[in-house]
C-alpha cells in the first residue's frame, strides 16, 4: 500500500520523532511504499498565501502553489497522521498543510451546495499522538476536541470503507520510561499489522 506519513514535530531528539521513526521503519519493513513528510525537516511553508486563498475555491486553480502536494496526495492509498497535540489540536505546521493542501477539487467537490469527497483513494488513516493531560480529562471533559478534524472531517472525505485507527499516549509530561517504550512497541506492532 503506497502511505503518505505526515508528522510534524519541531524537535528531532523528541520522543515524537521517535514514534515518526519507528511508524516509518516499521512500515516500511511491513512492504508499504512509505512517502515520508516530516514537515519540520522539510521547512515547509503552513501559511497559506493572500494568492492562494484568493483562488482557494477555484478548482484547478487552487494547486499551482502545491501542485507536488497535491500529487504526493493523490497517490496515497492511506495517511499515517504522527503530531503532538497542544492545545488540543494539532501543531500549526501540520494544520497549515492541512488548509493548504486539502483543498476543493482535490480534498472534496462541492455540487449543489453539497460537499461529495475527493479522496476516495485514502483506504486508511493512521493517528499517532501524544497528550499532556490524562485519558479522562482529554476523552470526557474535553470530549475528544482534537479529534474532530481528523476522525470526523477528513475521513468523510476518504473511501466509504475509510478504516481509522488512533494511538495516544496520555500524560506524556509525566510518563515514565516503561510506558514510553511500550507504546513505542504498541505503535510498532500496529504499523506492522497496518
């Protein structure tokens, strides 16, 4: 399966790099076709132009600025999701992407006033994150907030048959190393069965 990883964490020593590193690895020796995109490495550019958003509706006219994008996109048959989520959402430089690059025409057609998905050749989407706050706290008082972009959004515009799976770990500030390493195993184990 060809898999576009997006991570995005600004530090290379941090535990989430390490859990980019090991998604991509472990796919990659599961036989996957990974195109990896560390968008911190990359200096990618999250800001979206004065141009871009002027034309942002315009199918067709809206990828001239991220024509690779679009096309690194459209070549996924899943999306394997690796950030930190801080304030309860993901980090600007991947959101960036998301806003750029997700876009009418290519992330969905709108007709009749009715959004119909674009991204009917994404199978599977993979969430690898981390939390600083407990389980109870981020999935009953917070109820799941940051979830909603991916799980509920961007899925609806992927394959009906769309799988997602999300790997969190919670209270990563104070997680010891026992628990770090073992859901590094547990994101292992899942990206080999991916």
């Amino acid at each position: 399966m060809r898999v576009l990883v997006l991570h995005a964490h600004p530090v290379a020593e941090s535990f989430n790099a390490a859990l980019h590193r090991a998604a991509v690895e472990t796919l990659r020796r599961a036989g996957h076709e990974v195109d990896d995109r560390d968008l911190y490495a990359e200096s990618y550019d999250p800001v979206m132009s004065r141009d871009e958003r002027i034309v942002h509706n315009r199918a067709g006219e809206n990828t001239t600025a991220i024509a690779r994008d679009v096309e690194r996109l459209k070549a996924a048959e899943a999306l394997v999701f690796v950030y930190p989520t801080w304030w309860l959402g993901m980090p600007a430089m991947l959101k960036g992407f998301i806003d750029r690059v997700f876009v009418p025409g290519v992330a969905f057609h709108l007709t009749g006033g009715l959004i119909a998905p674009g991204l009917t050749n994404i199978r599977k989407i993979a969430v690898i994150t981390t939390y600083g706050g407990p389980w109870w706290y981020i999935n009953l008082w917070l109820l799941r907030a940051d979830r909603y972009l991916i799980a509920r959004n961007i899925r609806r515009l992927c394959s009906p048959d769309c799988g997602i799976e999300w790997h969190a770990l919670y209270k990563l500030d104070t997680a010891p190393e026992p628990a770090r390493r073992a859901f590094l195993a547990r994101v292992e184990a899942a990206m080999a069965k991916f």
